[in-house]
C-alpha cells in the first residue's frame, strides 16, 4: 500500500476532531456512485508526479477511468486539480513536461491551479506548456512583472452546478520563488488576495466559495479557521485528508492519483425575505486505484511514452555493494549514504573542494537493497528537476551560514537538509537555529572562517532555492546554463567507478552530538 501522507495520518480533524475515523454516515464506496439526493459533486486529485502506476496504484490511466466514471453518472460535476504534475518525473528530464500536459489534456480538469513544480523548468518553458493546456489555469495571486494579470490565467470562474452558484478562486503557493524558478513572475500572499476574491464573489451573489490552492498546511488551517471559504481543496502536502466541522470543507488527495477524492453536496436553497438562503452537507467518497480498471486509450498512450523512456534509461550503470536509502524521512533528515554518492559525484566533476546539495532534490523515496543493479532510470527517479552542477568560490563563514541554513528546520524534515562531500560537520540538534554547527572540518582541519573554498552545488540551489541565498554571495565560477545536467554527473560517476561502494570515509560526515 503506498503511504498515506508525509506524516503517516489519513484524515485530518478539525474543531471537535472530526476526521476520517469519525465521519460514520459521511465517507461512502466511491464506486457507489453519488449520493441520493446530490445536488453536485467535486471531484478533486493534486500532486500527480507519475505517469505510471505504481504496484498497482495511480497514474494517469486510473485517474482517467475514475473521471470519466464520475462524468458519466450525469450529476452535475466539477473536475478539480490542486497542482504539481509538469515535473518531476522521468520522462519530465527530457521534455521538461511535455507529456504530462498531453495526459492531463486526456483527462481534461475543469480547473486547475498550478503548483511550485509547474516552473521548474523556468519561465519560458512554463508558458509554452500552459499554451498547450487544453483545461482552464487558475491563480488569482499570479501576476506578471509589472503587476499586469498573467495571459493565459484567471483570478475566479462562477459556474452553476444543479441550480447553486458556485464562485471559485485559485491559489498557487506563494513561495513558489523559493522552491523553484517561475522567472519574473510574482506570487501575491495568498491569504490576503483570498479575502479579496472570496468577498468580491459573495456580493457577486454566489451561494458558495470554493478555493483550490496549492499551499502550505498553516495557510489551509487558517482559511478554514476564519471560514474565509466554504470548500477549500488543495495541493501541496501530500495528505489523504478530509476535515469537515459542520461549516467549513478541506480536502487533499494524497498524490499520483493514488486515492481520487469525490465530494457529493446535498444542497437545499430557499428564498427569504428577497435572500437566497443556502444550506449543505457533503458526503465523501475515496477511490482506492488499486482497484480501479485503468483506461485503455490512456494505458496506450501512456505505453507509447514508456517505450521512448526505456530505449534512454534501461541501461545498466553498475551495482551497489551497500544499501542506499533515499526515502524522504532519511535524505531530509540525516546523511544518507547515496546523497553522499551524489555530493561524490558532483564535487569530482567540477573539481571542487566541498560540494552541498538539499535533500530535498533526492526525490526517489525507496531503498536500494546490496547487489541491486543500479539503472539510468534510478538516477533520474532520484533526481529529476533537471538541476545543472554550478561552481561557487565562497568563504568559510558563508560555507558554514550555508550549512546552518540546512539544518535550521530539523523538525519539519525540510528540504534543505543538506548532503556533503569534503567537509565533517558536527551539529547540535538542540541548539538555537543560526547556531548549531558545532564543528566544521575539512580533512579533519577546522575550516577558516576567512578561507576560500570552491564549492559546488546545483542551479536551484544557486538561485536562492531552499533559503540558500548565501551562495551567491561568493564568485561564480560554473554558472547554472553552464554545469552539467546533475543526473548525468551522478551517472557517470557510478558508470566509471563500476557501481557503488561504502565511502572511503564511513559514512561519517554529518554527525548529531
């Protein structure tokens, strides 16, 4: 069964602690079909990396069937996507996306909200995929440079579903500069330009406001808090959550079209006084792939894109004698023996005397058993942004700011956990944020704080990503249109060595004190 959620929970209460587990009445077999009695439904999915299935749950071919089943029901409907599918997944390193939207094109989402992974490709690339786009993109707190609406993308939609009007507005995360490359476009802050959309619609006489966001778990506790919406759908966080108090509806979808999440309102409208008075309650249904037929049109052209990958990635680069572990909760967390490969790599390729990479770029979540032959295809599961080598002369004060940046949110299993090569760092967990590397040795000699060193790292990085912005403090030696593709760096680095072996130095680079 895949995980649930990056914190292991299925639902997610709020108020009395209404979640999953205390909702008798209110979850149903989504195969059922709607509700009697429902007056429209949601179906909502977010955070769609693969285009495959995997073990038997998600991908695009299952998410079509679930959509065109839910469609063919005849109730009134709303097909809702909360975000992050152009990238990152293996085929997204060589069309930055493409494919991706000619699947989502196949399953057509009513309304979509793009997610921070939209622009890792940049700028350019973002608009030529959103020009491709066959489905309407929402993002009220997007705009150009020069604060001009962006072309192509709309603040709100008010649509009647069964008789309700329904009133919705898009969100895309607001640190989406830190965490990838969108170029000059800005992000608003969310819940401000939300107050503003929500009211404007209300006196527009919608009987209800609907937000679909990509956003932080903070930011969707407070909108439901202040009930700045009815409906708030997202993206983001990779939960399989529902919160419902009587007021107030949130829901997430998990990711990869593993569980697809069907919201059925029963809605009651009444005229009073001249007013409209409105009254819901919804009830949910949660779409386990694992049992869903996938579609045949889909499967094929899903197949087609899988061929093209195999010719590139099925080849063998060497097999591992040590175990690798890129899970989230080790490479986010702790050093990992394969970020120590891909620091390894990264630092003989540019020839530099340290290299650091966030954690948070390993993306392939599973373990590498001794003896596993390890493929191209493995390399750019676990590294798929399509993030470049850049070389940086800094010095050992900026090195180790860079450093405690990485472990300044230890609890929240940031991205920003660093991975090294060329240094040993003791830390101190329990210390201040600013202040908990307690040691910093290169070749067991403490690092000068006025030294200079050459350190390399990856574009993202480089541009300020994951609150690194101290790299670009230093010279720039090997600029990000100038590295290599960091995927290609870390093959070539285990296809020249024969495969991977334990680290001269043990595994020893980051130790917690």
């Amino acid at each position: 069964m895949p995980k649930l959620t990056r914190r292991e929970t299925l639902g997610v209460g709020l108020g009395a602690g209404l979640s999953l587990g205390f909702m008798p009445g209110l979850v149903r077999a989504a195969e059922a079909g709607p509700a009697p009695g429902t007056t429209f439904t949601l179906l909502h999915v977010n955070d769609i990396y693969r285009m495959s299935d995997v073990k038997g749950w998600g991908g695009f071919p299952k998410l079509a069937a679930v959509v065109k089943a839910e469609r063919a029901h005849g109730t009134p409907m709303m097909f809702t996507h909360g975000g992050d599918t152009f990238s990152p997944s293996l085929m997204s390193s060589f069309d930055k996306g493409e494919h991706i939207v000619t699947l989502t094109n196949m399953v057509r989402p009513d309304f979509f909200v793009p997610g921070n992974h939209e622009f890792d490709f940049g700028e350019a690339v973002f608009f030529t995929r959103l020009a491709a786009c066959k489905f309407p993109v929402y993002a009220a707190n997007m705009r150009q440079a020069d604060g001009t609406a962006v072309p192509g993308i709309r603040d709100n939609e008010i649509v009647e579903l069964g008789g309700v009007r329904l009133g919705f507005v898009g969100l895309a995360l607001d640190t989406t500069p830190d965490v990838s490359q969108p170029g000059s476009l800005k992000f608003l802050p969310s819940l401000d330009v939300l107050r503003e959309q929500a009211a404007a619609l209300r006196k527009q006489g919608v009987d209800m406001v609907v937000c679909v966001a990509h956003a932080q778990r903070s930011l969707d506790d407070q909108i439901i808090r202040e009930r700045i919406v009815d409906v708030l759908l997202t993206g983001h966080i990779h939960d399989l959550a529902i919160r419902w108090d009587g007021a107030a509806l949130h829901v997430e979808s998990n990711e990869d079209g593993n569980y697809v999440t069907a919201i059925d309102f029963i809605v009651k409208v009444r005229e009073q006084n001249g007013r409209r008075q409105v009254t819901w309650t919804p009830s949910f249904r949660i779409y386990d792939t694992i049992d869903v037929v996938p579609d045949p049109e889909v499967t094929a052209v899903v197949a087609g894109f899988e061929k093209q990958l195999s010719k590139a990635l099925d080849v063998d680069l060497g097999p591992t004698k040590v175990e690798l572990d890129s899970r989230t909760i080790i490479v986010r967390t702790r050093e990992a023996l394969i970020g120590d490969v891909i620091a390894d790599a990264l630092a003989r390729s540019t020839r530099a005397d340290v290299a650091i990479i966030n954690g948070g770029s390993i993306r392939g979540d599973t373990r590498y058993p001794p003896g596993t032959m390890l493929t191209r295809r493995d390399i750019l599961t676990e590294l798929p942004f399509g993030n470049t080598s850049v070389l940086v002369r800094i010095s050992g004060a900026t090195l180790k700011a860079a450093l405690e940046n990485g472990f300044s949110r230890l609890n929240d299993a940031g991205g920003r956990f660093p991975q090294v090569s060329g240094i040993e760092v003791e830390v101190d967990a329990s210390a201040p944020v600013g202040s908990r590397v307690v040691s910093l040795k290169r070749n067991g000699v403490p690092v000068d704080p006025q030294a200079t060193l050459a350190v390399a790292s990856n574009n993202f990085m480089l541009a300020g990503g994951d609150s690194y912005d101290m790299l670009r403090d230093g010279t720039v030696l090997i600029g990000a249109t100038d590295g290599l593709l960091l995927a290609n760096v870390v093959m070539d680095y285990i296809a020249a060595a024969g495969g991977v072996a334990e680290p001269a130095d043990g595994g020893k680079r980051i130790i917690f004190t």
